[in-house]
C-alpha cells in the first residue's frame, strides 16, 4: 500500500524519503512566516448574517478541522464556530462542504465520516460514518448527493432525506475526486496514476455509461466553460505524472484541445470565473521559490499556459485554496502557514489587488459563499 502524507485537503503521494524531506522543509519554511495582525473572535454566526463561511482543514492527525465566518457587514471574522457550537471537535481533515436544505454537509476525510450540521444554529444533527476517507461531494438535487472517496475506487450515492448511503457506483481505480454534472450527466475524475479517463455517469441509474479519454493520466478537478465545453485537470508531480488541462466536448467526448504542464509543476484547484470565459488556478512550490508558486489566470481562448502568476505567493509561502465572490466581485486566497497556525484569508479585487487580511483556522481550504 503507498503512503500518503496529507498536503492538499490534504492528500499527496508519499513516494519516497526525498520528498518526506522535501515536504517537512517547506513546512518548517511556512511556519516561520509572521501572521497578519486581525481581530477574531468565537461569535457564532446568526441566520441574518451575510458572509462567506470558510471551511479549515485542520493539520492532518490532529482532529483540530473547523469552521470560520467572514461577516460582509462588519468584515469581521469569527472562528472555532463547530467547536463552540458543540463542544468538541470536528474531526481530523474537513475535506468538503456544501449547503443542502439549510444543513451544511462536511465531509471529514480522515475521521471517515460525514457531519451534519444546522446552517444557522450550526449544531451537529447527524453524522454518517460508513463512508470512508470522503473527498468531494457533488448535488444531484436536493435529496441525493455523490460522495467521491481517496482509498476506494467507488463513488457513495447519499440520500439527504434519510442521510444515509443508499448506493454505490463502482469505478476502476481508488481515489476518486472531483465531479461535475452537465445535461443530465455526470462526469467524475480518478486521481490515479494508471487512470486516462474520465467516467460519464447516469445519475439516475447510478451507472457508469461510458469512459471519456484525456490527455494526461491521474484527473483530479473537472469544470465547464461557458461554451459548454468540460476542462479537466491531471497529473501527479510526486509520482513523476506530468500535469495536463485537457478539453473535450461532451457531446462528441472528443478533445479540442490540451495544455502540457512542466514536470516541475504542481497546479490544483481549478476555478471559472462568473462568465466561465477565464479560469483560474493555483500552483504551489513547498520549497518556498517564487516560481511556480500563485494564482495563475487565463482566457478560454489562449493557446499557451501563463507563464507568470497573476497573484504571486510570497517568498517561503504559498496559497492553499481560492474562492471567487462572483457578487461582490472580490478573490479571496488561503496561506496556510505550515498547517501549524492560523491560515491567513488575503482578499482581492478582480485587478489582483490586496484589500484586506484576516485570520482564520488552520489549513483553510474552501470558501463557501452565499
């Protein structure tokens, strides 16, 4: 069985010693990084508040994940929510959030679980436990939810009605991801190094219909555009897989096009922007150099990958998670700082200017925006 250390929501390959070196050294440089100075504190939230919610991790092992609130009102933040709520912990690597009939379901990869809790109140009304190591969800409607998983090579059919697992989709590799539905279909990765394709799924079958090929192995983050075409990302940089965006067309399952990544680079979350005609994404470099190492920015319509990034990540640090406030037009950016301390929200304007830093949980990894 390969080892894994968890970096990124926070799952890696741990291939060899060097890179255990290399991982440790980039989160000794992260530590060292000063936090910025702004008030906290452990308001719990009420239903006329309006924010973005920020879903934080945890360092792995520790059981320390939580729940932070950015109020738009007040541009204060309040953090340890879950905790203050209930009076214990989350659990240990919160992976996944997402809003469903005033609850919000968090997936917590390393407790092997899901919580529920009451999206005003924010108590914990359920937990579901026969669900192991669950990575992403993806709404079908409001009374079905698919649960994709790191170790197993299935994707969980949740039913919200009666929280509970009430189907299985069987795939060809462990550690499914990211998954998207488009025109009644789904289209889910597989984050494996053997895997070159992506599955189309029937989701009201719950079966695999069809195996659409892609340009590199290992996917990990699909997104449409705004000509309906599906944009996947793949690779793994620490088992010598080289990265590829990839486009096809989902009604030929043909590719338009494909972008090939350097072996040195590491780009993850994939992200649109409100007209879906730009995307965005982030590459992190753990040795704490400047170069490929930010927020990268770029048209649909470009022929080459950006060269630079569009938000730069300080020397010794990098962004861990990105959010776009497609209302209020802003970019909000997580610095996770060594995942041993208070992660750090930096917010944007669309131009790529700081405008405000907070504090929030550790390892924050999501923003969740009304």
């Amino acid at each position: 069985m390969k080892k894994f250390v968890k970096i990124k929501s926070h799952t890696i390959p741990f291939p060899n010693l060097e890179f255990g070196i290399l991982y440790f050294f980039a989160f000794f440089l992260n530590a060292c990084v000063k936090d910025i100075p702004n008030p906290s504190d452990k308001t719990i939230p009420n239903g006329s508040h309006k924010g973005v919610l920020i879903l934080n991790e945890g360092s792995y092992a520790n059981n320390n994940a939580e729940i932070s609130f950015l109020d738009y009102e007040t541009n204060a933040i309040s953090n340890s929510i879950y905790s203050t709520a209930n009076n214990k912990s989350m659990g240990d690597v919160a992976q996944d959030i997402i809003l469903i009939q005033g609850k919000y379901y968090i997936t917590i990869n390393n407790s092997n679980k899901i919580t529920v809790i009451d999206a005003l109140q924010f108590n914990e009304v359920k937990t579901i436990s026969n669900i192991s190591n669950p990575r992403y969800f993806l709404k079908i409607n409001d009374s079905v939810l698919y649960v994709s998983s790191l170790y197993s090579n299935s994707i969980y059919v949740l039913n919200t009605n009666q929280n509970k697992v009430t189907n299985t989709i069987q795939l060809d590799f462990a550690n499914t991801e990211k998954m998207i539905l488009l025109h009644g279909k789904v289209y889910a990765t597989n984050w494996n190094t053997s895997c070159n394709y992506i599955y189309q799924i029937n989701p009201f079958t719950h079966l695999v219909e069809d195996k659409i090929y892609i340009a590199g192995f290992a996917a990990h983050h699909i997104e449409v555009d705004h000509n309906g075409m599906l944009w996947i990302l793949s690779g793994n940089k620490y088992q010598n897989v080289n990265a590829y965006f990839t486009v096809i067309n989902p009604m030929t399952k043909q590719i338009i096009k494909s972008y090939s990544f350097a072996k040195e680079q590491d780009p993850f979350r994939l992200l649109f922007n409100k007209t879906r005609d730009s995307l965005y994404f982030l590459q992190v470099n753990y040795q704490g150099q400047n170069v490929n190492n930010g927020l990268y920015k770029m048209s649909i319509e470009n022929t080459v990958l950006p060269n630079q990034a569009f938000i730069p990540a300080q020397t010794n640090s990098y962004f861990w998670a990105i959010g776009l406030d497609t209302i209020n037009q802003f970019i909000y950016l997580s610095d996770p700082k060594g995942f041993n301390q208070s992660s750090a929200i930096m917010k944007y304007n669309l131009q790529g200017n700081i405008l405000q830093s907070y504090k929030a949980g550790i390892g924050a990894n999501t923003f969740l925006f009304p």
